[in-house]
C-alpha cells in the first residue's frame, strides 16, 4: 500500500495530496467496516452449517419386477430410539427423497397397492445420500374364509341317566358322607 500512496501522490497537484490521504483513509475504514460486517454475517450462518452438517438425505427409486416405476408407493422411515419418523408418498417416476435427516440408523418401510411390503435398515452416517433402487415383488393372491353359524355345546345340559352312572353317583355319595368326621 505504501508504493500506490506514493503513485498516487506523484501524479496530483500539491493542493490536492490532502485530500488524497483522506481518500485512502476513508477507503480504508470502508474495508474494515465490509469486513466486519461479513465476519458478523458468517458468524449467523455458523449454526446452520452445523446442523446441516449432521444431518444427510436418503433417496432412490421404487420399482416393479419388471423395472417400472411404482407411483405412489408410501416409504416411511423411523427410528423407535429417537421418535423420528418421517414418510413419503413416491412420484410417477417412483423416486422419493428424504432430506435434512439427521445421522442414525433407519428401519424403512415401503408398501404399495398390489405389492408385498418391502422392509430394510438403512444406516445414513456421512453427508453422501444413501441411494436406494428397490425393486417390490408382486404380493400372493389372499382368500378370505368367514365362517358362521353356531357351535353345539360340548358340556352336556342334562347328564345322562343311565343304571351305570346312577350307581357311580351314589357310591361316590356315600363314600363322600362315610369319610366325613
């Protein structure tokens, strides 16, 4: 800086150097207060960059055996530990995205109509996306059997009488009133 106030100086007339100075000065605090002012601005941003540093996206695409897109098909993902939870419906191209998750461990469920429901853990520590290609397999027919009508009693409302069971309820009476003090 010395050299160009030195420049500066040589090609003004001599009135003029004055005013120069306080041209340079003038620049000078300019700068400092520009550098300030951008210090305090990036000090505000610091925290943002903090929490997006630990935090990740998850995508991918669903698809069919075939490799057609699943089009709303419902991906969740959660974690029982912390309570996070998030889910999504996917586009007509299949593709879903998760984004601003914070580093752990996900179970990921993806369900669809017509399909069986596909589960898996997902582990996102890095600020890389997990990328995901699911393919989901078509679900086996299911029947459902109803069933009515009424059962008959196992337990039989009247006990039978025949000579046999009355002799055995007496002799059991008897025994039982015999064997008393």
């Amino acid at each position: 800086m010395h050299s160009f106030l030195q420049r500066s100086l040589r090609f003004h007339a001599p009135g003029q150097r004055k005013n120069t100075l306080f041209g340079l000065c003038f620049l000078g605090n300019l700068v400092l207060v520009a550098a300030a002012f951008c210090g305090f601005v990036l000090s505000c941003a610091a925290p943002v960059r903090a929490s997006a540093a630990n935090s990740g996206s998850i995508e991918g695409v669903i698809t069919d055996p075939s490799g057609a897109a699943v089009a709303k098909a419902t991906v969740d993902i959660s974690d029982p530990v912390s309570g996070f939870s998030r889910e999504m419906t996917t586009g007509t191209d299949g593709a879903f995205r998760f984004r601003n998750v914070p580093f752990n461990t996900y179970y990921m469920v993806v369900t669809a109509s017509g399909f069986a429901s596909y589960t898996q853990e997902v582990d996102l520590r890095s600020l890389v996306p997990v990328e995901l290609n699911i393919s989901l397999k078509i679900s086996a027919a299911t029947t459902q059997v109803t069933v009515t009508g009424e059962a008959a009693d196992l337990i039989e409302q009247t006990p039978p009488t025949t000579p046999m069971s009355t002799a055995i309820c007496l002799t059991n009476f008897r025994w039982r009133v015999s064997r008393r003090p």
